[in-house]
C-alpha cells in the first residue's frame, strides 16, 4: 500500500471516528442528567455516564498518547467527571475532534496489557495508530449497543437514532437482505 493509499485510508478511519464522537455528542445534549447517572440494573449497575467516560477514555489515552512509543489502555487516565457531568464529556469530545483533525498521525506503536485474569504479565503487541483508531471505534460502538439496551429498558430508547450501536457491517447487511 502507498503512502498516499495510507493517508487516504486514514482520513476515511477519522472520519468514522469524528461521526462516532459526534452521535455520542449528540447522546450527551437529549439526555438528562438523572438519567445518565441512573444505575441500570440490566447493565450490572453501571450508568449510562460509565460507559461513555469509557468510551472516551479509551480514545483520549490513544489521542494523548500518541508520541509515546506505547499505548496501554489499562492504565488510562480515569476521569470520573466524564460519568457525572455531560458538559465536560462534551468539552472532552470536542478536544478529541480536535486532537483527530489536526494532530492524528499514523506512526507505529506497541500495544502494552496484561490479558491475564491472574497474572501479572504484561504483552506487549507491535501496531500502528491507525488500527487502534478502529479499535476504538469499535469499541464505542460495542458500549453504544449496552447504551441503547439500558435506554429501551427505561423506555427512553427513543432519544437515539435506530442505528445507535449498531455496527456499520451490520447496517450494511440489513440494508442488503431488506432489498
């Protein structure tokens, strides 16, 4: 693949990512705050607000990381306001559009976890930014189905889009086996 084949594919991977940020800033301005703290028992007690400082947590440690030779979403920064206060999960999301658009590099990195439920063993797995760009792409859109599961329990499913978590594969599918 070119460099140009590359930098094309990395502006269409930002671009994903930008409208994934974006769908979740829109989650952020409908829902109130009662609800996004909610503890949903169908979500083992976790709240809404949880999954998305996940959700944005795990971009941010990829985007602040990214001169580092290293990712390590284990230790990511945890910011705990990101569950509690809408306003600073999207100031946040409007620092990572902007981290995407002006700052991404695709430069080659390791992935450092420790898999083990028991041990403590770190690996450490050869990548590049822009695969774990997907990665968290992906990820954001596993948590956004949890989400849209927790809002139709409440019966508040109504305050997201149809396709909210659901997977682009998936949407593409549905659309193919509907013709």
């Amino acid at each position: 693949m070119t460099k140009a084949q590359i930098d094309i594919q990395s502006e269409v991977i930002i671009d994903y990512c930008l409208n994934d940020l974006e769908e979740t800033h829109k989650f952020l301005r409908v829902i109130d705050s009662e609800n996004y703290t909610r503890k949903i028992s169908l979500l083992s007690n976790a709240s809404f607000g949880q999954h998305i400082r996940h959700i944005l947590e795990f971009y941010g440690c990829l985007l602040h990381n990214q001169q580092e030779q290293y990712i390590n979403y284990d230790s990511r920064v945890r910011l705990l306001v990101l569950e509690s206060n809408t306003e600073a999960a999207c100031s946040y999301i409007v620092n990572l559009q902007d981290l995407l658009r002006e700052k991404f590099t695709n430069d080659t990195v390791h992935l450092i976890s420790n898999f083990s439920r028991t041990e403590d063993a770190l690996e450490s797995i050869k990548t590049n930014m822009l695969r774990e760009l997907a990665y968290c792409l992906e990820h954001s859109i596993h948590h956004k189905a949890m989400i849209k599961v927790g809002l139709l329990s409440i019966g508040k499913g109504h305050q997201v889009e149809s396709d909210f978590g659901v997977a682009a594969s998936t949407i593409r599918n549905h659309a193919i086996s509907s013709n």
